[in-house]
C-alpha cells in the first residue's frame, strides 16, 4: 500500500526570541513542516547553506546582524522563499525588507493561520517560476513565450509597458512588490521615483483584466508600498 501522506517541506525560523521560535515550531510542526531553528543572523545563514531550506521565517531585530543583511546574504546564492516576521511596522522597514529579496512581510503579533497562508503562496511562487511558460491564474492566462494574454478565453491587447508590468507581477505572484522595485525593473533605475507613471498604467492594466464589476482585482494595492498580484488558483 502507498504511503499518502503529504511531503513535508523543511522550514527555517531565523529569531532570537525563544518564544516566538517554540510557538512558531509547534505550529508548523502541526502542518507538516520540519523544521531547524536559528537564534542569530549568522547561525540562520549557516544553516541555510548546509540543510537548504524550502521556505525561511525572518526577524529582522537580531543580535548579531540586522535581518536584511540576512536577506542580502541569502539572495547573493539563494532564492528560497523569506517570509519576515518583525514588530517593525513602518513602511520604510518594510520596503527595505520587500527590496532586498523578502517575499513577504507580517508584524507581530500575529495570527498562525495567516502566516501559514502566506507561507504556501511563498512556495507557490518558486513552483510557478520553475513551471510551465504558460501561467493561469482564475479567467487569466498568460503565455510567456507567445506574449498572449486572455481573460475567459477571449485575448486582451496590452501595451508593452501594461504587458512588461503583468509578466513581472505574474513572476512574482503573491509577493508584495514595492512602487521603486517594479519602476526599475519595467522603466529602468533613473525612474525609480515616478510613482505618477505606475498608478495610471496599473489604472488601465485592472480594467483590461477585470471588468468593473468584479469584486476583488489581480491586482492589490498595499497602501504606501507597492503591489501584489492575487493569485485565483
């Protein structure tokens, strides 16, 4: 007989405090996550390097090193999901994180059930950037190879700058992207202030892929921060 059971994916929790770590432990233990602790910024970064892990959980307030110099030293040969988990709720300690290669950001306290969904969209997005070109999310399908894009079969014309803005939000899908990383990446790094240009395409990029009376967009808007694409499986 075959065992059923699901394959359980291998958490790291970066955080000093031994709390946080024992609650977060038995919590992911719970939904079928192993799982190596680390109290420092260097015992995390040692780890991720001799047991790769499939998703990290990131304090930024650690003893020996800030968290995103943690971030920075992963994302220099890793691109393992991060998720940070810090008290630190001012936009700015968020789009340092979210620009220096965090997936996701949630402040403490906070809820397990939300954590553990952000955590799987997370993963999801290193299963789709290793996946197939074509990517279908709800009534949406985007071929990357062919530049196609359709809503409920039928094709939506898209300028390029409203396509090269749904590529690198579908690349990232589920993960906060900030207002200056997608003005770089789409217009390049001399715009990265124009926060002017972005609102207005993304204007005219929701009302291509949703219609008016849809209750919920692809698109959310995360309030001083950036954008992040829902993904409808």
């Amino acid at each position: 007989m075959s065992d059923t059971r699901p394959i359980k994916s291998n958490a790291l929790i970066i955080d000093d405090e031994q709390q946080i770590r024992r609650l977060l432990h038995a919590c992911l233990e719970a939904n079928d996550y192993r799982v190596v602790e680390a109290a420092t910024g260097a015992e995390g970064i040692a780890e991720a390097a001799q047991r790769p892990p499939d998703v990290v959980i990131l304090d930024l307030g650690l003893p020996d090193m800030d968290g995103v110099t943690v971030l920075q030293r992963l994302r220099q040969w890793s691109q393992v999901p991060v998720v940070v988990l810090s008290v630190r709720d001012a936009a700015e300690a968020m789009i340092a994180a979210l620009d220096n290669g965090a997936d996701d950001y949630i402040t403490k306290p906070f809820r397990t059930g939300e954590l553990l969904a952000r955590l799987r969209v997370a993963q999801r997005r290193v299963q789709l950037s290793a996946g197939s070109p074509v990517f279908r999310s709800g009534d949406l399908e985007v071929d990357l190879t062919s530049r196609v894009v359709s809503v409920k079969g039928a094709e939506v014309k898209l300028t390029p700058i409203e396509y090269s803005l749904l590529r690198l939000f579908v690349q990232h899908a589920g993960r906060v992207l900030t207002h200056q990383y997608i003005l770089r990446e789409v217009w390049g790094p001399n715009q990265a202030e124009h926060t002017d240009y972005l609102r207005v395409h993304i204007a005219h990029l929701r009302e291509k892929l949703e219609p008016k009376s849809a209750r919920s967009s692809f698109l959310k808007t995360e309030s001083g921060i950036g954008y992040r694409f829902i993904d409808k499986e």
